[in-house]
C-alpha cells in the first residue's frame, strides 16, 4: 500500500508571500493531521482533518488554515510568512484519530527568507 | 494542556551498550505511542501503550507504561549503529496527540 505522500518537497519562500501544501493520506484512511516541526520546539500539532470537517486545533495563529477534501487528500495554507515559519511540516495520517497510529509523510521543508 | 516531559535530550553511547529515554507527565495518560526518527527522515510509528504497567517488547527494543499511567519509558538492548535517531513519546489527551520533546540517540561505533 502506498504510503503518505506530500508536496512539495522542498520550497523557498519571501515574508509576506502565501504557501499552500498538501498531502495525500494512505488509502483508507480518513483522518490527516499536520505537524510543524522545528530544532527549538519540537513536533507542534496544527490541525486534525476527519472526513472534511476540521476536528482540531493547535495554537497556532489564524495565518495556518488547512482543509480536506472528498477523497481524504489535504492540504495547509500558510498566509502573510513570516521568517519564523521556516520549518518541516509533516502531515500524518491514520484511520480514524490521534488514539490510532499515525503514518508520517516525507515532510516539506519550507525556507521563509 | 497536556505535556509530556522527555529525558535526557540527547543521548551518545557506545555500539553495544543500552540505550534507555524516559516520558514523565503530571497528569495520567490514556495512551502513549512511541516514534523514531532517523535523521533526515520523518516520525515512524513503533508502537502504542494503553494498559497501566504495561510491558511490549520488539525484539531489542522493550516499552513499559508506568502503573500510574504518568510515565513510559524505551529500553534499547545492545544499541547497533541501526538505532540512531530521535526517538519521542506522544500522548493523547485534549483531542489531539502531543509529543514530547524526544531524545536523540547517537551512536559512536
């Protein structure tokens, strides 16, 4: 079975200029979290996704929003970048939750400069 | 919110000796699953924790979640140069699964 996939890989951005990444979850599963990862603090949850309704939320700043579509795929939007949202953003899917074992994609690495 | 406290941030041991990280929460846990993360990669799943003093082995790797549900820890027998990454706990709690800050494993052959 295929494993999660996310695109892009990589991605070079200015400040102030707008992202949008997405994810494809491993068939079958309904449920796509994303993750923002950095040295300093570590995996931060953003948002969970279940079957296109937005279950969860992190703390972080309406500038990250996500959405999900019909078939499972998802992806988050990041408005107005700003040089501290240089991270990894990792999307995790799973069956149905956080309590399942989640199935992390590559990653996209994003470089605000 | 729920936290999950990990020990120690970085760990360097010899080829061969054991290898052990620790997860600590003020607050009793449902579950806790365990992660790793090779450098350069992304978190794999190794394995989740539900019963209080639970003990799960695979292979040189042994899981125990604490009676009181606070604490888990991983134990790596034997540590190999296979075993380098960050390994982290995560818990679930508030709707959503918080990581803890993860122990990086470093191997020195």
């Amino acid at each position: 079975k295929a494993g999660v996939t996310q695109t892009p890989r990589y991605l070079i951005k200015t400040r102030g200029q707008q992202v949008t990444l997405s994810c494809s979850p491993i068939s079958g599963h309904r449920s796509v979290s994303w993750y923002q990862q950095t040295p300093g603090q570590g995996l931060q949850f953003l948002f969970e996704y279940f079957s296109e309704t937005q279950r969860n939320k992190g703390n972080f700043p309406g500038r990250f929003s996500g959405r999900q579509f019909s078939n499972s795929r998802s992806e988050m939007n990041v408005s107005t970048l700003e040089l501290g949202d240089s991270a990894l953003y990792l999307c995790a899917s799973s069956l149905d939750g956080p309590t399942y074992e989640q199935y992390f994609g590559p990653g996209t690495r994003l470089t605000v400069t | 919110g729920q936290q999950v406290m990990q020990i120690p941030q970085y760990q360097h041991v010899q080829e061969g000796e054991d290898f052990t990280t620790y997860c600590n929460s003020s607050t009793t846990l449902s579950n806790i699953q365990w992660y790793k993360q090779r450098p350069g990669g992304h978190p794999v799943f190794l394995i989740q924790l539900v019963k209080s003093g639970e003990v799960k082995k695979q292979k040189r790797l042994t899981f125990q979640f604490g009676e009181a549900k606070k604490n888990s820890s991983l134990h790596i027998t034997a540590t190999q140069t296979t075993d380098v990454g960050t390994y982290f706990c995560a818990s679930f709690g508030n709707e959503k699964l918080t990581f803890g800050t993860g122990t990086r494993l470093t191997i020195i052959p």
